[in-house]
C-alpha cells in the first residue's frame, strides 16, 4: 500500500468512528418513534466508508479550520447520503435488496418506514447545521444554501431523476457524465465546500481550486463504482454485482469500454491532483483521499 493509500485509509477509520459517535447522538435525540429510529440507526450506522465526511474534514485542514468546526456539516452530509440511499433503494427506484453487504432499509422494516426514515434523515441534517454552535450564522447560511442545492433538484434529485430517465435509453458520454455531475458529484463538490466554509477568510480563488478538485473527484468515483460493477464481488461491494448491467443502465463502461473507462478515471485523477497545485501539504489528506477513490474495492 503506498503512503497516500495508507494515509486515506487511516485517516477514513479515524473521520467513522468520529462520525458514527457524533450520528448515533443525533439520532437518539428525542426520537418520536422507536421503530423509526431503529430504521434510521440501522441505515446510517450500518457502515459505509464516510467519504464524504471524510473529504470535508480534509478541506477544512487544508484551509486551517479545526476539526470541532467541520464536525457539524460532516455528519450533515452523512445523513444526506444515507438518506438519498434508502430512497434510491425502494421498489419504486433501483428495486435493490442488497446494500453494505445487509438487507435495504425497506427489506428489513417495511417500505413506508423506509421512505420516513429517508425524510427524517434528511430534515435532520439541514437541523444540524442550523444548531451547531461552532459555527457563525453566516457560516450556517451558507452551508445550509450550499447543502440544499447540491441534494435537492439542481444537484442530487435531479441526477438520479436523469438516472431514472436514461434506463434502456442511449447516452452520449456528454450525457452521462452531466447525469453524473449532478447524482454523484454534486454531493461531493459541496462536501468540499462545506468544509472549506468552516475557515475564517477563505478566498475565492481557494473555492474555486477546490471545487475544481471536488468535480474531478466526483466524476472519478462514478467511474470507479462502475468499473466495480461489472469486475466487483458482492461479498466486497455489499451490493448486487452487475445490477446497473441488469437495468439497462448507462455506464462508463458500457459507452467507452474497460479500458476506456480506466483511462478516463486517470484522466480525471489527474485533474483533480492539478486542482491542489496552490495548495502545501496541508492539502495532503485530499490528494490522499482522491487515489483512494480511484483504488477502492468497494
């Protein structure tokens, strides 16, 4: 394992056992249900790898920012995630049963208590950054501004709504990746974000390098999540091998071939180790946590 991949991989432990200790009393905190609290328990603390906690944790240390600051907007951006999960889980979406290796949300309770364990974790989450005392009111608007947009239909929504649109069609490798753009890296642009948002007197040239790396990185996760679709093991990915080729679903793959797709994830890997050029070592984590997602087996 190179030093970079063990960086990522030890920095990743560190940022869940941070996180799941953090998620765990939030979603303990005055649960009107105790069946939907076990529902939203067992999809956010089931595992999961905390990238995207683990990207804004990194961002906030290459600006400067403490860790206490970012810890709010980390797990903020967990809960989106684990919420945009079990949605895209239900029948009426993916129609998956498997997922980090366990029964979806809806298998394991019921349907109707997975669309609400869905809506609660998503309404937890924006209450999360509205009370974090870390963090100025200024600092919370516009994380609040900036997470909404990335989930809701400019970002998040609207990609998997394009995702649900392109099943059995044929897409342009244009098409996919604004598909992409928007499902995948819209959540991971704004995990950067978030996390450079926690340092007093960010620039604006800063914003715009790391949502330059942040676009790449997205884009490179897809590709890889692809790849690991047709070449993963289900023991290893926690989730059905082969279930995009199965729903007819355009892929990275599918358009550019295998070893089209691998090009293009260096290409991206690339750009995305360019975008960190101004930054020092400080930056070092992000560099780390970008050929982690390129070198991932699940």
């Amino acid at each position: 394992m190179s030093d970079r991949l063990a960086l990522a991989s030890d920095f990743l432990e560190q940022c869940r056992q941070l996180i799941d200790r953090q998620l765990e009393c939030s979603i303990q905190d005055g649960a009107a249900s105790p069946r939907l609290d076990d529902a939203m328990r067992y999809s956010v603390l089931g595992g999961g790898k905390r990238i995207r906690p683990a990207l804004c944790l990194a961002a906030a240390q290459a600006l400067g920012s403490d860790q206490a600051s970012a810890l709010a907007p980390a797990c903020a951006l967990e809960l989106i995630h684990a919420y945009s999960l079990v949605h895209d889980d239900l029948p009426a979406m993916d129609d998956d049963d498997l997922r980090r290796g366990r029964p979806t949300v809806h298998i394991a309770f019921d349907e109707a208590t997975a669309i609400l364990a869905g809506d609660a974790l998503q309404t937890l989450a924006f209450s999360l950054l509205c009370e974090a005392p870390e963090l100025s009111d200024g600092q919370r608007m516009a994380m609040i501004r900036t997470l909404a947009r990335a989930s809701g239909h400019q970002g998040m929504v609207g990609g998997q709504a394009i995702d649900l649109e392109s099943v059995g069609q044929q897409r342009t490798i244009d098409q996919l990746e604004t598909m992409h753009r928007h499902k995948t890296g819209a959540l991971i642009e704004a995990s950067v974000r978030l996390g450079a948002l926690t340092a007093n007197g960010v620039t604006e040239p800063q914003l715009v390098s790391l949502s330059r790396f942040a676009r790449a990185l997205g884009l490179a996760f897809q590709v890889q999540d692809d790849l690991l679709d047709i070449e993963g093991d289900t023991e290893v990915i926690g989730k059905r091998q082969g279930s995009d080729a199965a729903r007819e679903k355009p892929t990275y793959p599918s358009l550019l071939g295998t070893s089209g797709a691998r090009e293009h994830l260096s290409k991206l890997l690339s750009q995305a180790h360019q975008a960190l050029n101004g930054f020092g070592e400080e930056a070092d984590t992000l560099r780390a946590m970008a050929d982690y997602v390129v070198e991932r087996s699940h």
